[in-house]
C-alpha cells in the first residue's frame, strides 16, 4: 500500500508539473497570437522568431509536443487507478458530495482540449512542417498573419475554437489550481492562488475566443 501511495503522489506530482509548463506555454501562445488582432505587423515578427529560431525549433518544441503526450498519457493513467481504487462503482459513488463537476470530469474536458489540439496541429503545426521541411518554400517572414486570418473565415471552425476554448476553461478552472496544491504550494496563500488561477482559466481561453471572433467579422 505505500509503494503504491508513493507512486501516486509521484504521478501526480509530474501530472502537476507538466501541467504548470503547459499553462506557461498557452500563456506564450496566446500572447503571441493576440498580437494579431492589431495588424499583421508584430504578429508577423514574433510568428517568423518562433518559426525559425533554433533554439525554438530543436529544443522547446520538441519538449512542447513530449510534455503535452506524457500530461495526457499520465492523465488517463491517473484516471485508470482512480477508478480502480474505488470501492463501489462510480455510478454509486457519490462524487459530488465533496468534488465539483470539474474535477469529476477532468478526463472528459481534457479529450476535447486533446481533439482540439489535434484540429490546431491539423490546422497550423503541420502545414508549417510541410512548408519549411518537405515543400522547402522560400523564407517569407509576411505569410503567417494571411495563413491565420485564412483559417478563420470558415465559420465551423470557429464554432470549433469556441467549443474547445469553452472546455480548456472547464479543464484549467480545476486543474491549474490543483497543480499547486499536487507541488505542495496549499499554504496560507491557497485562497490567493485558487483566485488567481480561476480568473486565468476563464481570460485566456475568452481571448482566445476573442480572436477567433474577431478575425472571422473583421474579413468577412
């Protein structure tokens, strides 16, 4: 019983960090991205940095893709030995009498955010793989604002982003502030800490949204 209990506070514990590094990465991501609501100008310079520093491409991004397969895969796994450890089945356990409809479907919000980034790498990871690797294009640092604006004027995939942004919130309202308390930050800045990651998970995936709205009416 106690290797098994240290083994699922040490899962958990990676689960934390890996998610604590996702969150620092949607934070990047979204700041580079709402750069593009005032023009192509400075969304251009930070996409065409992102896009072709070496430090970016060989290093952080392939650590980017490994942290979000190992937060997903130990995701499930914690989920598989939660439901396992359960004395009765879940459809006569009562969850709700001490958990929040959050944490009891965190599996569930986070498969959508795991489709939607499936449509975001559809949409733009492997067209610029395509672009730089295998098509060898030529360099031109004025492409990526049009091939943005370009995917959404299709008014489906907007609803899309809608939808999944709606669920990344679901899933952060939770899970971002139980990253610190897995790490062991629950102390007398809990209350503090549980506010600010609840307003996060709620703007950043608005100004997101925002975007995606916003370059839909701004050519339509």
């Amino acid at each position: 019983m106690g290797g098994f209990l240290k083994s699922s506070i040490a899962k958990k514990f990676a689960m934390a960090l890996s998610g604590l590094f996702l969150v620092f990465f949607l934070l990047q991501h979204f700041t580079i991205n709402f750069t593009s609501v005032f023009g192509p100008g400075l969304f251009n310079q930070w996409s065409h940095f992102m896009g072709t520093n070496f430090f970016v491409q060989a290093l952080l991004q392939p650590i980017l893709i490994l942290g979000i397969i190992f937060h997903f895969v130990m995701g499930f796994i914690l989920e598989y030995h939660n439901r396992r450890a359960r004395p009765v089945k879940y459809k006569k356990f009562n969850g709700s009498a001490n958990t929040t409809w959050m944490s009891r479907n965190m599996i569930w919000t986070g498969l959508v955010v795991l489709a939607f980034l499936g449509l975001h790498f559809y949409d733009f990871w492997f067209p610029e793989i395509a672009h730089k690797y295998i098509e060898v294009n030529p360099d031109d640092p004025s492409r990526y604002y049009p091939e943005l604006v370009a995917k959404f004027q299709d008014p489906w995939r907007v609803i899309l982003y809608v939808i999944s942004f709606i669920f990344l919130s679901l899933h952060l309202t939770h899970g971002f502030s139980s990253s610190f308390q897995s790490v062991g930050w629950h102390s007398k800045n809990r209350e503090w800490i549980r506010k600010s990651t609840v307003a996060f998970s709620i703007i950043i995936p608005l100004g997101f949204i925002f975007i995606a709205v916003f370059h839909y009416f701004n050519n339509v």
